[in-house]
C-alpha cells in the first residue's frame, strides 16, 4: 500500500515544479524538455506544439509559468466555480499502475471566482505568467441549482476574463451531482447564450476579441447525444469542443477500480478518440477539437489527430511516464508528418476521414 495518497504527492510535484522556475534551474528544464516545433494557429491562438495541461492538474494556478519549461504548448487551470468549494471527502484520488489509470471524485475542490481573481492578477502584476496560450476551466458550483447554472458559470467568466486565452465550459465532470445533465441541448443553450454576453459585454470593456469558449463532454454520452451538442455548440458559435472528459466506465471492477469517481489514461484512449472521430464526421471539420483521454505516446497523440483533434491534452501521462513525454510525443508527431508528406500539423488533422485510416 503506498505511504502518501495520490492527491498528496500530486501537491509535492506542484510543489516541486514551481520550485524549479527560478532562472537557472528553468534554463536547464526547458533546455532538457525543449520539444520540437510543430507549430498551429487554431481558434486565433497561436500554439508553438499542440500538447497541454489538461484541467485538473493545476487547479489553482500555482504553475502557470511553469508548464512552458516541461515543453507543453499551452496549459488549462481549474477547475474553477463561483463559489469556493472543498471538494468531495478525502481519500478522493487513486492510481492504477496495473491499467495506466487514475481515478478521481475530487468534486471541483477551489478558491472559488474571487479568491481566483486576486491570485491570477497578482500572477500577472509579478510577471509570473505563460509565454503560452492559457485556458480556464469552468465548472459549476455544487450549491447552485441547474436551474440557475448560466448565472453560476457566467458570473465565474466575467471574473476571469482577462486572464484566459480561451475558455472550456465544463458541464461533463462525473463528480458534481446531476452536472451532467447540462449536456442536454436546451440547458447547454441556456449556458452558452449566458456566456456569450459576458464574452461580448467583456470584449467591449476591455476593447480586445472575444476569447474562444469551448464545450467539455462526456465520453459516457451516446452518439445521437453528441451529435446533438455539436449541433448546439455550433449554433451559439462555440469556438470548439474538448473530447473527452473521464468516464465512468471500467476496464474491470478489481481493487482501484471499485472506486467511484471519474477514470483517466489508457482504458479512456479508444472511446475518447471514438468520440473525436464521430465529431468530426458529424461537423464535417468546422468544429476544432481537443482531443483528451489515454494520450501517453506519439502513437495515440497520431490517432487523435487522425480521428480530427487539432489540439491534445495530457494528464495520467505525466503520472506514469514523467514529464519527458511531452518532448517525446511532439518528437514523434514531428516524425510522422513528415513521413506521411505534411508540411504542418494543421494538414493531418482528421487524414483518416479522407484516407480512410488512421495509421501510419
């Protein structure tokens, strides 16, 4: 049985990280994790490679400027609720060394919008921010009933406006109880209209774009349930869709498995890219897509892309293979473009929808 929980040493490499940003400890990690360029404008943002921080790892935002030295090309904090919470009653998150996966319940344990608010803008006052695009995650306050979950999502958004390159509204985290349900078109419609009048009204205040808002789903949803979020996000205008979400599916009901919770990394890898796949078939390619779920080489990064993913995210990777997999699977993108005749990363995105596979 392990000594620490998995929440606890996920704090000490949090820790650590942060730690490791003074100068020259930060020359050395981005010298030692500098990961080849696979450069893309996706969404108007700018993404020198396309591999995150899925949401979830820095909650708080404790290593927004640290995130670039370990080679990622962006990073999503949260996330992050109008109220703050703590979560569900600890032990909340567990390992699976035997399938690769972790499985948590954490509840959306924050600051809350305001605490956020003044952590975010001391960030920036101190220059301790990212030289990459940064996303924000928002989730829905436990206290707040789905009937008024547009005020709760939109009041987070107007508070962390300037801070956000991009948005991801997250109404497909198994841990909040009845969230799901705003997947349903006409309640994702509600939050999404709330949401874009704080994007234009913010937009105007502060005299810059609008920033991208994306859609998180489930991978637990059926197709004619997906479809129909792609259709609703399509017509608020939405910038994309991030597929996919945990699920609460299990390869087995042994040990670890038997928690309750959302489950991560390799059993995820072939539904989530299912799902990017059924995406980008149903919007024909109009939508982008981030694809997450069971990432943790090249190869599964190169069948997201093919299903039609633009952009990818990690999480459960970093656990089990460390931090050197993000230079190792933007290295193997790198090679597989070039193998497979593309002159960008933009060029394969969804290759297998006109070649008809997925492989190298």
């Amino acid at each position: 049985m392990a000594i620490f929980s998995s929440e606890f040493m996920h704090a000490v490499s949090l820790r650590n990280l942060r730690l490791a940003n003074l100068p020259i400890l930060r020359s050395f990690l981005r010298f030692m994790y500098k990961s080849p360029e696979n450069q893309s404008i996706v969404m108007g943002q700018n993404f020198a490679n396309p591999i995150g921080v899925a949401a979830g790892m820095d909650k708080r935002g404790e290593c927004i400027s640290c995130w670039e030295n370990l080679g990622f090309g962006w990073a999503e904090i949260g996330g992050i609720t109008l109220h703050p919470q703590d979560g569900n009653p600890k032990p909340r998150m567990f390992r699976s060394a035997k399938h690769n996966a972790l499985i948590n319940r954490m509840g959306f344990n924050n600051l809350g919008s305001d605490e956020m608010q003044i952590r975010l803008h001391k960030l920036q006052e101190k220059k301790r921010w990212a030289n990459v695009p940064i996303a924000i995650n928002l989730g829905k306050s436990r206290i707040t009933p789905n009937n008024e979950a547009e005020k709760d999502y939109a009041g987070t958004m107007e508070k962390m406006w300037q801070y956000a390159d991009l948005f991801v509204i997250n109404v497909s985290s198994p841990n909040t109880p009845n969230l799901r349900e705003l997947q349903a078109g006409s309640e994702l419609d509600r939050i999404l209209v709330a949401c874009n009048e704080v994007n234009r009204r913010q937009s105007e205040i502060f005299g810059r774009p609008a920033k991208p808002l994306l859609v998180k789903v489930s991978p637990d949803l059926d197709d004619d349930q997906l479809r129909v979020i792609a259709d609703t996000a399509m017509a608020a205008k939405c910038a994309g869709i991030v597929a996919t979400n945990t699920t609460l599916e299990r390869p087995s009901n042994d040990g670890v498995m038997a928690q309750e919770g959302g489950l991560s990394g390799r059993p995820l890898r072939a539904r989530s890219t299912e799902v990017i796949r059924l995406l980008y078939a149903h919007t024909k390619g109009r939508l982008p897509i981030v694809g997450v779920g069971g990432i943790s080489c090249a190869q599964s990064a190169w069948e997201k892309i093919a299903a039609g993913a633009c952009l990818l995210q990690l999480y459960s990777a970093l656990v089990f293979e460390g931090p050197g997999v993000v230079k190792a699977i933007n290295k193997g993108l790198k090679q597989r473009l070039i193998s497979n005749g593309y002159a960008t990363l933009s060029d394969a995105v969804g290759h297998e929808h006109r070649l008809g596979t997925g492989e190298d």
